[in-house]
C-alpha cells in the first residue's frame, strides 16, 4: 500500500469514529432529556415504584 493510501485510509477510519462517537454522544443526550422529561411529568414510574428481580 502506498503511503498516501495508507494516510487517506486513517483519516477516513478517524473521520467515521469520530463521527459514530458523536452521533451516539447526541443519541444518548436526546434520550436522557425525554426520559427526564417523562418522568418529570410523571409519565415514567418512579424508581421506587420500580421492582426489582433481585
């Protein structure tokens, strides 16, 4: 493989991490946000209403 290959092929590898770690980074954040949202609202059961297998 030619060096400059070699190069484009890293930055292309990091470039779509990058972009994986932070589309999943946003993904997460949205989530969070409307969950605390529902349970704010109360749409969610509270985690003492929650039971537990163990």
């Amino acid at each position: 493989m030619k060096m400059y290959t070699y190069i484009a092929t890293v930055i292309t590898t990091n470039t779509a991490f990058g972009i994986a770690t932070i589309g999943s980074a946003w993904a997460w954040r949205w989530w969070l946000q409307n969950t605390n949202k529902k349970i704010s609202r109360g749409a969610l059961p509270s985690a003492g209403d929650v039971l537990y297998a163990y």
